[in-house]
C-alpha cells in the first residue's frame, strides 16, 4: 500500500472515529434533554432553573458575557444546587421551564422582539451563588439576546472540540497534500512527515556537558532531559506514577528557554495539557522558578478561561486576560469596552439607572447597530493588546484545545511539549502540533487512556467509561458501525493497546527478523520507515502510536518513583513496568505510622493499622453480593456490606490520628461512590475524598481504600478487568493502601487480575471481610 493510500485512510478513520464521537455525546445529551422533564433534568445537574439576569458585561474577545443568579422572590437560598456545569462546557440559556412533563426539544430560534430568545454560548464562569455564559457575538442580527425575565441554563453536547478538532485534521490532510494556504517552515513540514511516517525519523545530534539546574534530578531524569534536547524532531517521557514527571519537564523548559552551550539561544516554548489541572501545575513551578543570572525571571502567559485556571493569585495574574489588561494599550480598549457594556446594560434593562425593560422597535434596532460597531473596534484593539503580550512571552501556557484559539492565530514555537498525552485525543494533539518544529509528549501508556463514548464492543471489552461518571459501566447511546475486516479491510490486525498485556517500557528495539516485522517496514533508500497504521478506536493516542512505529528509540522512561512505599510500588513494577520502576530510599519504607499526628493505643493496634503497608479485606464466601442501580443491567453497580467494611476501616484509621485529609476512598463505580459519600460524609463532612479511580488520576493520598463491588454468582468483572484503571487505582496511596473485594468473583477476570489476587496474597495482610 502506497504512502499516499495509507494517508488517506489515516485521515479517514479519525474523521469516522471522531464523528462517531460526536454523535455519542450528542445523542445522550439529547436522550436526556428530550425524556427529563425540568425538575429531573435538574437533579441531573444538566440544568439550573429560575434564574435571573444581574448584568451583561463584555468579555475577551468581544463576547458578551450574561451573568445570572437565583433571585430570592423565587427560591429560599441563593447558592445553587449540585449541577454539572463547569467553564467550558456548552450551554444554553433560555425560558424557564416549570411543567412536569418531558422538556419538549427545541431548535434555536431566531429571537422574536418582545417575545423572550434563547442563546447558545460557553460557560465562563460559575460559582456557587453566579453562572456567567459567554455568547460569541457576531455581526448578524442574532446576537440581539432579548432574554426573558426569568431563564434557566440547560448543559448541551459540545461541538467546539469536535468542531476544532475536525478543522485541525482537514487543516493537516491539507499541508500533507501540498494544497494548504498556510507555508510550514522546513522544520515545521519535517515534523509533521516524521509523526505521519512519510520521513525517517532523525538520529539525535549528541549534545556533550549539559549543565543541569536542578542536581536533584535522578539518573533516568537527567537521561530523558538529555534525550529531548538532543531529538530533532520528537522525543518522549514516559513517566510512571510519582516518578516525577513533571519535575523532569521543568528542568526541560529551562533548558530550552536559557542561553548554554547545549542551548545556543533561547527558545520559544508552547506547552499543553490534556486538562487545565495539568497546564495549572507546570504553570505554578514556572513561577517558582528564581531569576536567571540577568535577573529577570521567566516570562510565561497561560491562556484560557480565568475561572477554569487554579485560584492561586500568581496563576491568575499570569492569565492572558489578566496580562492583557494591564498594558498601556489596553486603556483605549476598555474606554471602548465600557461603552460597550453600557449600551448593553440599556438594552437588557440591567444597566446602571435603567429602570424596566430595554428598549424596543427602531430605537433597538438603532442601538444594536452601535453596539456591533463597537465591538469590532474592541475586538481590533483588544487584538493588538493579546498580539503584544504573546510576543514577549517565552512561553505560553494552554490545555492542546485552547492552543487552537484565535489568541495564538499566526503564532509559531520553537518547541511544543504536550504532558498527559496519553490521556488525549490524537486529534486534540494535533491542534498545537501543527504550531511547533519539535514536539515532546510526556504521559504513561499504562495508566488510563482518553474518555472515549463511542468505543466499539468488537474491538473493547466493557471497559469504557460513560454516563454521568469516567466510570460508568453504561453502553453509549450511539450506535457506531461495526469495523471488522470485512467492513474496513485498511484496518491492521493488532491488539488494540488497553487489551494487550504486553508491558509498555524501555526494552531494546529487536532486529527486524519476523515476516511481521518485515511487513510493517517500507524500504526508502536502504533506510526502514515504519508504517502508518489508522487507530481502531480513539482510545489509542498519538503517544501510543509513536511508541508503536518507532519502538523504544523514541522514548525514555523514568524509573524512579518519589510516592510509593515498596510493597504498594512492587506489582505495578512487576507486571507493567518489567520491573524497572524503583522506590526512591526516602518513601520505600514509610507507612502511616510516621506521620506526627498517628497514634495506637497498643502495639498490636500499631501493627494492625498503622504500620501495614497493604491490606486486603477479602468477601469471599461472605455473600456480599452488588446490586444495580436502575432498573437495567447497564446500570452503575454498588455493594451495600462492601461500603460497611470501608466505612469501618475508615473509622479505625482516623481513630488512630490519621487525618481525614489524607485518606481517598474510590471505586470504579459511580453508584458506589453515591454509596460511600452518603456513609462517610455526615460524620467526617469533606475531609475525606471519595471519588472514581477515574477522578483520582494524577492524585495521591497518604492513604487509600479501593472497593472492587464486583461480587456475583456469575463472576462477571465487567470493566474491572481493565488494567489501566486497577494500575491507577493502586498507585494513588503513598502509605497505605487497602483494597476491599470479592476474590471468588474477581479472579475470573483475566490473567492480571488473578495474577494480582495471587499477589495480595502472598504480600499483603489478608483479612476476613465479614462483618460482626
């Protein structure tokens, strides 16, 4: 097969897999919003009603930003209840609805003078008495929001990603086939044939006498920053959990942004995430970074939403709005802005000295003629501000899907770094990618992959996440087609990667001897390319992809972890990380009872709680069996007598002085978590999370409980058996890790788990699970 063939069929899979996607989280937003009616829509947290508009300001970019509140005449408290809108997500705001009947769909509308509209926008910012939704003005006469008195703010399916997303790929297929507008640099253009397979991936050009900042970096931390200074093109960090990954990209960032003989001028960085909290964290060690030798300290700007970033001031104040709004320029923008927002004020009968409705009939019309006058002016002025900030910043901050906003428009980086990329969408990806000459990606294959929605049952097991929790056992909604051989003959025959059992480390590349190997090579001037391969599902990422085609050559793995007491960090090593994963001297050997705050009443109760680091609360034989929540078995599970036995063991740990701040309890079960928050919260309130494995991903606590739920006649694991998600699971406690399961039942499901049940076994404190 040709490469050209190959490309196209690449490009073709990520648009099926990414509109199979989109119509999975269209149609379950939609199944909801069409058979719940406003109260249970509500309960769901995919609405807030009865609300009231306080005011319309004008945000970056021109968009009009609504901010609503629940008015006292109408409700007893002003703080919302529990409701799944967060800053970014797509929402409408619209008439309230009061019926009890099923929320009849409705199309937007053209809005109707005097007759109330709805508008589309994002959610800006929410709080827990304020919800501010940013409505992209525009120049067409929807953008006249004549809202009603009362609203309510309806979560829907968001299409920008996929909007953004879909563009991105057309954007790439373009540059590829030489028909783009856009001129990529030659170091531009190489990168994209080197992650495409259509160029041989360079050796690195060894860089002799790195000086390292911080002489704190282990060996392997040291091996990778050498590694990704001296790749051409690409280079990953693989980073199992707590060996300091992060840490590692500091050091990374400093050497490229700093003049040294490894470094002969400084470079312009452009580092991503695959969520805010990640972007956040790298953000917060930048800013501790002390001066360099010039004495000016580095300049960084993080762009996104405000109130999506981490509510720490020296965050906020690196913010692109924020930084934007301090400049000399901007003075001219916000005198334009300020009439702005009055005109708008005026004519939503919000603004100062405006008493009862806006406006109406030719004088509204008049008025909304201003207003779009003005905001193109602002848009051009605020454009110059953003254009300012960014070229004196060195680096620029942003999750992969805010990289592809209109502030970094025409912007070109020395060096992308995208962390968590294992965690993200190859499309997603791509959207910073196609910014930079040289990328470096940083993540760990063997913890768990992108949510996916649409994940096809043929190729996966039920081991995706779906509904309202990442850890929800539910079949989407969507009905993708099935992608056999004989649907797709281009799709490769292999395992897909959250199935295999083969362990993703560094081993040496072996010899191309096989028929297979042999086959995934293409001869180019007595050179091997690998082969592009389309992915079977999203699920598998760019980072997996290129571990795939290039083998262990492209990546360092770090092999050192700061987090793990020994016992807890040995079957991860062993079984995902062929044992080369370490346990750092300071925590290979610390257990709870070493924190000030434990005490025991006797050394038995010592020895029971406090200074075992495993223990394993087995239900076998006790009859503990879970139950389904609903009236289908697609519901989420939970386990009545297992969640006892936490909130027991939960009880003995905080009875021996251990914090409830230091203590996770997760399940892999949303229902189970409802379960344990219902049990745990009246008597110690916040202080304990409880949560998803899912949810505690990138997490660690000093202590932490997992209960497993499964418990059947049957010996069905479910999504269980997933091996990503155990290995997160496990590897979130530091001290202290104590697992709550049916062994009986969970035995059946798959070699790993047997293999771990075998192991808790023999290394950890087996108990009898049954309740007295």
């Amino acid at each position: 097969m040709s490469s050209e063939t190959r490309l196209a069929t690449f490009f073709a899979r990520q648009r099926l897999l990414l509109a199979q996607e989109r119509a999975a989280e269209i149609d379950r937003s939609s199944l909801l919003l069409s058979n719940c009616g406003p109260k249970l829509l509500e309960q769901k947290g995919l609405s807030l009603g009865g609300l009231s508009i306080v005011n319309v300001n004008i945000g970056l970019g021109g968009k009009t930003l609504v901010e609503l509140e629940r008015p006292m005449a109408y409700h007893t408290s002003p703080i919302f209840p529990p409701h799944a809108l967060r800053p970014g997500d797509l929402a409408r705001v619209e008439a309230n609805v009061t019926a009890a009947g099923p929320a009849k769909k409705t199309a937007p509308k053209k809005p109707v003078e005097g007759k109330g509209s709805q508008a589309e926008g994002v959610v800006y910012r929410a709080t827990d008495t304020r919800i501010v939704i940013a409505v992209d003005g525009s120049d067409s006469s929807s953008e006249d929001l004549d809202l009603p008195e009362r609203c309510r703010v309806v979560k829907l399916a968001n299409s920008v990603t996929y909007d953004r997303m879909d563009k991105t790929i057309d954007q790439l297929e373009r540059i590829v086939g030489g028909t783009s507008n856009e001129k990529l640099s030659a170091e531009q253009s190489r990168l994209v044939q080197v992650l495409l397979a259509t160029a041989i991936r360079s050796e690195n050009s060894p860089i002799p006498n790195v000086q390292f900042f911080d002489e704190s970096l282990n060996d392997s931390q040291k091996d990778a920053v050498k590694f990704c200074l001296q790749a051409p093109e690409v280079a990953c960090i693989h980073g199992p959990p707590g060996t300091g990954k992060t840490h590692t990209l500091i050091e990374i960032i400093r050497q490229l942004t700093t003049i040294s003989p490894a470094n002969p001028k400084p470079l312009r960085l452009l580092v991503c995430g695959a969520s805010n909290l990640s972007v956040d964290n790298i953000l917060e060690r930048l800013l501790a970074l002390p001066a360099v030798e010039k004495g000016s300290k580095l300049k960084v700007t993080r762009i996104g939403h405000p109130a999506r970033v981490m509510a720490h001031q020296g965050i906020l104040d690196s913010t692109l709005e924020v930084k934007a709004g301090r400049t000399e320029q901007a003075v001219l923008a916000k005198d334009v802005k300020n009439e702005l927002e009055t005109a708008l004020g005026v004519l939503s009968g919000k603004g100062k000295g405006v008493k009862g409705k806006g406006p109406r009939g030719a004088e509204r019309r008049k008025m909304w003629d201003e207003v779009k006058a003005l905001r193109k002016e602002y848009r051009q002025r605020e454009g110059g501000v953003v254009s300012a900030v960014l070229a004196e910043s060195q680096v620029v901050l942003a999750t992969c899907h805010s990289a592809g906003g209109r502030q970094l428009r025409n912007h070109d980086f020395d060096v992308v770094i995208i962390d968590e990329a294992t965690q993200a969408l190859e499309a997603v990806c791509w959207i910073p990618i196609l910014k930079g000459k040289k990328l470096i990606l940083a993540g760990d294959p063997m913890q768990l992959p992108p949510t996916v929605l649409s994940v096809d049952e043929k190729t996966k097991s039920k081991s995706t996440s779906t509904g309202a929790s990442p850890a929800e056992p539910k079949t989407s909604t969507a009905k993708p087609k099935k992608q056999d051989k004989t649907s797709d003959p281009a799709l490769p025959d292999t395992e897909d990667s959250s199935d295999s059992e083969q362990s993703s480390v560094d081993e040496p590349e072996p010899e191309v001897s096989s028929d297979k190997q042999k086959n995934d090579k293409v001869a180019v001037s007595d050179k091997r390319l690998p082969v592009l391969r389309p992915p079977r599902t999203l699920e598998t990422t760019l980072f997996d992809r290129l571990e795939k085609m290039y083998g262990a050559k492209i990546k360092r793995m770090l092999q050192v972890q700061y987090r793990m007491h020994a016992d807890i960090c040995a079957f991860p090593s062993a079984t995902l990380y062929s044992s080369k994963l370490t346990s750092f001297s300071a925590v290979a050997s610390h257990l709870l009872r070493d924190l000030p705050e434990t005490h025991a009443d006797s050394p038995d109760d010592e020895k029971e709680i406090l200074a075992t680091p495993v223990v394993f609360f087995d239900t076998a034989g006790c009859e503990y069996f879970e139950r389904t929540e609903g009236d289908t078995d697609e519901g989420s599970r939970c386990n009545e007598n297992e969640a006892t036995v936490v909130k027991n063991w939960v009880d003995k740990l905080i009875g021996a002085g251990v914090l409830p701040t230091q203590i996770a309890v997760i399940s892999p079960y949303q229902a189970q978590v409802t379960l344990l928050t219902s049990l745990i919260r009246p008597q110690y309130g916040q202080g304990v999370e409880i949560g998803t494995v899912d949810g505690m991903q990138g997490r660690e606590k000093d202590a932490v409980i997992i209960s497993l739920v499964r418990s059947n006649e049957t010996r069905e694991v479910g999504f269980l058996k997933e091996k990503r998600r155990l290995n997160v699971a496990m590897t979130r406690a530091k001290r202290h890790l104590c697992v709550v399961g049916d062994s009986s039942t969970v035995c059946y499901g798959g070699k790993y788990l047997k293999s771990w049940l075998a192991w808790l076994e023999q290394n950890a404190d087996v108990r009898y699970a049954g309740l007295e």
